[in-house]
C-alpha cells in the first residue's frame, strides 16, 4: 500500500523535492568571508593583475579575487579610488630593538618594527644582521615573537652582530659552524647570512658569510661598508640570488656604480647579469641622486627596495617605504614597477613566494593605498632634492586577515552623530 501510494504520488513528490533544492542552493553553496575589500584596483605583478576587482579574506589567506564578489561578508570595506596590492617587504631594516644606549643589536638604534611598518603598508621586514648567531634567540625572543609585523632575519656572520665596530671586527666570533646550526633551527625565519661593517682586509668573513650561506641553500646578504674590499672584487664572489646593498651610496670608501661619465660600470652590469640582486637600502646615507638617477636613465635600478629602517634612518631622506616608492616615480619608474619591486621582487629575493602576491591560499597582507597628486618633495642623503608630481598615501594595512592600519576609518563602523 506504501509502495503503491508513492508510486502514484511521485511526480508530486519530484516537484517538492525540486523546489526545496532550488531554495536551499544558495545557502548551502555561499561563501561567507571575514572580509571583503570591493572596487579597488588591484595591483598584482606576480599573478599578472592590474585591474579593478574585489578581494576576499578568510581564515588569514587570500580567499579569492574576482572582478565582481557578491558573496556575504563579516566586514566589507569599499575601496572605490584605492589601489590594491601585497603587503610590501622591507628586505634591510634594524629592528633589534632593545635597551642599550648607542648600539643597534638589542639597543635604541633599532626601532620597534610595529610603531612604523604598517603605516607605510609594509607586512614583511627582514632585519639585516642586527643579530648574529649568538644573540637571534634573544632578539627571536624580545621582539619577533612579540611583533604582529612579520619578522625575517639575514644573519650576521658575527656572533653577537651589531654590537659596536669592535666586535665586527672579531674573526674568531665569525663561525661557520655556529652560524649553520642557529639557521637550521630557524629555517623559516632566517633569510640568509650577512656580511658588513667589516675594517680588515682579511677576506675570512666574507668567505665565511658565503660558505655558511651555501652550506644552508639560502643568499648571502653584502653591506657594503667595507672599504678594503673594491665593489668589484665583492661582486665577483657573490652567487647567483646573493643581495648587495646600499646600491646607490656614493662616499669615499668605496667606488660607486656610476663613473665620473655618468655611466653604471660595465662589472655592475655583468653582476646583474648573472643573477646578483641589488638591493636600495637607502639608510641614512646609503642613497644619492647623483647614482640613482643617471641609473635609472639606463634601465638599472633596485631590485629591492630595502629601506635601512633604523632610528636615524626615518627621520632623514629616507622616511618609509611610501615616499621610497615615490621617490622612484619622480624618478621615472611606473607605479607598476615599484609596486613590483616592493612586492614579488623582494618575496622572491628572501627565498619566500608565499608572500608578495595574492595567490588563493597565500596569507592576507594587503594594503590599500591612495596616489595623491600635487607638488611633492623628494630627497638624498647629500642633501639634495627633485620634484615629483604623485605620491602614495597608504590608507588600509591588512596583515594576515587583520585591519592593523586605518589611516581616514574606511574598515569602520560608520555611526552618524
């Protein structure tokens, strides 16, 4: 009798169950994301984006990135007008902030990286060689693992790191071997290993900073104070993947990128050639118009944009990363390529292609940022300044998920008064 009556009764019984499908679809198949940023132009060189789209954030990662997300949203953020791009990656920063009185390793030249990154959009730093092998755990301690900016860190070869030209100069504290150990047990916050601040001219440190930095597989970071080595003996040594720094610094120790004719030296070009990376690391006098600019002219300029974050540092020439990136629109880089060099360029340098990119899956930094037009200043560290007619204004940073940065309210709740 049960058979019989539902074997009259099934059309009626189709027709229900395919109306209370077609009811229950949408629900059972939306998303529900924790934020949605919609109608900013997203600027994305590593997967080719450079439109107007929406992005959505879940769980801390990229969810998805579409020209049009309709799906619902615990926080929506209009972002009509806004640029969109990766977190931007400072490959040079001092951020080994600590009590001590004149020092950079564990003192007050180092700065705190969260009272400064992420007002300029920066997700990412690597600090370079503040620390060494003897003193990372404590700086891991004090202040990565206290820090909601990701920190990354070059090595120093030297033990204690920067603690006074002193101590840099120590060749028995420059231990391959310990050196390998402490990356190795910090792989994925350990970038590579620095070599800098060096007077001699025995070349045991740089080799010791290359070998240890092949032994790990990762790049030798090379800044550039080190006024017995020549630039070009330095270059000759370095790998493909290896970074030098304070590409555009012109001071009396070492011979600079440009000769006295205005062109980059033919050795500078054969080092790019085979794979070295230069890095800015801009600093407080690592950057001068008279090598940048005649530079960019013919096509070199950094591969990185390394600030030399540091206490000096900010309140000079170099300020942040925004007015870095300014900097090399006045000098004639496309918005494009600065976006390109502070994002994927730098995400790959570090040995970490899960950041500088939107890719579905990756972690959510983001920032959002506005290109003011107007008269606008730029300087070096010889005192010099030209003229630039835009500038970028970072108005939202996202790190991992997180709003960290909200320059005007835009990830607010709006309330009327």
């Amino acid at each position: 009798m049960k058979k019989q009556f539902f074997k009259i009764h099934r059309p009626f019984f189709s027709a229900l169950w395919l109306a209370f499908a077609a009811l229950t679809a949408p629900a059972a198949f939306a998303q529900s994301y924790e934020l949605v940023i919609k109608g900013a132009h997203v600027i994305d060189p590593a997967n080719s984006l450079n439109a107007v789209m929406d992005v959505a954030v879940g769980q801390g990662k990229i969810a998805k990135v579409a020209p049009v997300i309709n799906d619902s949203a615990s926080q929506v953020v209009v972002a009509d007008g806004l640029y969109l791009t990766p977190g931007f990656i400072d490959p040079h920063t001092h951020v080994f902030v600590g009590p001590l009185p004149g020092l950079f390793a564990n003192g007050v030249n180092s700065v705190s990286p969260d009272d400064f990154t992420f007002r300029s959009g920066v997700t990412t730093v690597v600090d370079a060689g503040t620390s060494g092998w003897r003193s990372f755990p404590l700086f891991k301690k004090q202040v990565i693992d206290q820090s909601k900016t990701r920190i990354l860190a070059f090595l120093n070869i030297a033990g204690g790191g920067m603690t006074g030209a002193g101590h840099e100069q120590n060749l028995a504290d420059m231990n391959v071997d310990s050196a390998v150990a402490v990356i190795r047990q910090y792989p994925g916050i350990i970038a590579g290993v620095k070599i800098g601040h060096y007077n001699g001219k025995e070349w045991t440190p740089f080799e010791n900073a290359l070998k240890a930095a092949g032994l790990v597989g990762k790049p030798l970071f090379v800044e550039c104070h080190l006024p017995e080595y020549s630039l070009e003996d330095q270059l000759s040594k370095m790998r493909p993947g290896d970074m030098i720094t304070h590409t555009f610094e012109n001071i009396k120790e070492r011979m600079p990128i440009v000769d006295a004719n205005g062109r980059v030296h033919p050795f500078v070009l054969e080092a790019r050639e085979r794979g070295i990376l230069f890095d800015l690391g801009h600093g407080g006098a690592g950057f001068w118009f008279d090598q940048a600019m005649p530079a960019v002219k013919q096509g070199f300029y950094p591969n990185s944009f390394g600030t030399d974050l540091h206490r000096f540092s900010m309140n000079s020439a170099m300020k942040d990363m925004a007015n870095v990136m300014s900097k090399f629109m006045a000098m004639g880089l496309s918005l494009e390529q600065v976006v390109k060099i502070a994002t994927w360029n730098a995400a790959k340098a570090i040995g970490h292609p899960e950041l500088g990119n939107l890719k579905e899956g990756n972690p959510a930094d983001i920032v959002l940022f506005r290109l003011r037009k107007g008269a606008f200043g730029f300087m070096d560290s010889a005192g010099s300044s030209i003229g630039g007619a835009r500038k970028l204004e970072v108005e939202l940073t996202v790190r991992q998920g997180k709003v960290v940065w909200d320059l005007n309210g835009i990830a607010a709740r709006k309330k009327g008064f």
